[in-house]
C-alpha cells in the first residue's frame, strides 16, 4: 500500500503539475481556466433559472479575477523588456513593429488593470465614472495588443511559407535539415498562437460591447485558450 501511495505521489506527471504551480505562468492560466469555467457554468445555471448555484460560480469567477490581477502586478514592466527586445530583434520592419506594438498594449493594458485592481480592493479610490473609463482603456489596449499579435502572426507565417519554398531547391544537409525543422517549430508555435488570439479576441471586445455574444459562450473561450496555455507552458517545462 505504501509503495502505491508513493508511486502516485512521486508520479513525473505529480512533480511535472508542481512545477508548473510553481510558476506565475501556470498559476495564472490555471486560475484563468477556472474563472472562464466559473463563467460558464454561473450562465448555465442562471439560463435555467438556478440562483443558487449560479451565484456560487459568480462568486468564484470574481475571487479568480481579482486574484488574477495581484498575480500580474508586476507583469508591465515584463511585456515593457519584451516591447524593447523585439524592437531590436531582426527581421522585417513590419513583424518588428506589431511585435513591439503588442507588447506595448499589453503593458497599457495591463497597467490599467492594476488600477482596476487597486480601486476594486478599496487601495486606492475611483470615482464610478473613473473606475469604468480605466476598465474601458484596460479592455481596449487589451483588445489592441490581441489584434495586433493576430497581424504579427499572419506577416510571420507568410515570411515562413516564403522561406520554406526558397529552401526547397537547397541539397539535404545537417545545416539545411535543422533549419526546415526549425521554421517547422516556429510556424507552429505561430499558428498556436494565432488560434489562441483568434479565440481570445473575443473576450474583451465582448467587455466593450462591440459584439453581442452570451457569456457561457466567453467562457467557454477563455477555458479553451487558458487549457492551450497551461500546455504550451507545461512542455516548456518539458513535459508530454
């Protein structure tokens, strides 16, 4: 009995799942995954006229969001470097340019979002109107800096296709064979990335009421992109 307890508890998949707590990343995308379930689940039930546990979800929902916020407080300063660094990085203007200029609306975003977080705490006050033009600007840049990596994305995997093609006439070698696999790596992590955008472009332009979509359907969303998350970042960890 002892030794089944310990293989269950020493399982690579038990210490692979802590070091993945062990990271803000993997925190965020977990408690994300959570609060878009809350999300879905408090619509299911308050569409069958269920108050109960449609409040208990809710409940949950805004505890993750909060909780979410102090976890990324000092995240600004993080997609600030990566504005700068990818501003530098080589590659052609325009990938340069929607890759700095997304990071740096997700720096505004962000930013705002503290001051989301602070009023929401009661640390520091704003005034109702205040408080909704800040969750507004912090939806926006957000909403922007999606649109932007969608953009970004799109120039990669036609610079990539490009690539590929060009490369095809080239005779087999180990230098021209680890440069195939790696635009293959690339072009899939792009196209990753590009799905998870494409999805989550729809959260916060449903926060600005620029479409009309119901909010299990938003849920369902940001549980799916937060899961594509949590295992992007658990094979970064290397895991399987």
């Amino acid at each position: 009995m002892a030794s089944i307890a310990s293989h269950l508890v020493f399982h690579p998949a038990v210490s692979q799942s802590l070091k993945l707590g062990n990271t803000t990343v993997g925190r965020d995308k977990l408690y994300r995954a959570v609060q878009n379930l809350a999300r879905f689940l408090s619509w299911y039930y308050l569409s069958r006229g269920e108050k109960d546990p449609a409040a208990r979800w809710t409940a949950l929902k805004s505890h993750l969001a909060s909780a979410r916020k102090l976890l990324r407080l000092g995240k600004p300063v993080e997609h600030l470097q990566a504005a700068l660094r990818a501003s530098t990085a080589p590659g052609p203007a325009l990938e340069q340019v929607t890759a700095a200029g997304r990071q740096l609306a997700y720096f505004l975003y962000l930013s705002y979002d503290a001051f989301v977080w602070a009023n929401s705490v009661k640390l520091y006050t704003l005034t109702p109107d205040t408080a909704e033009k800040v969750a507004k600007r912090s939806n926006r840049f957000w909403l922007a800096g999606i649109i932007l990596s969608i953009v970004n994305s799109f120039i990669k995997a036609s610079r990539i296709r490009r690539e590929v093609k060009a490369g095809r006439h080239l005779t087999t070698s180990e230098k021209v064979s680890t440069t195939k696999q790696a635009l293959k790596a690339t072009d899939a992590a792009t196209r990753h990335q590009l799905t998870m955008d494409l999805l989550d472009l729809w959260l916060p332009a449903t926060a600005l009421n620029l479409v009309n979509i119901p909010d299990g359907v938003v849920g369902i969303l940001g549980f799916t992109t937060s899961v594509m998350a949590l295992r992007k970042q658990w094979g970064t960890l290397g895991g399987k």
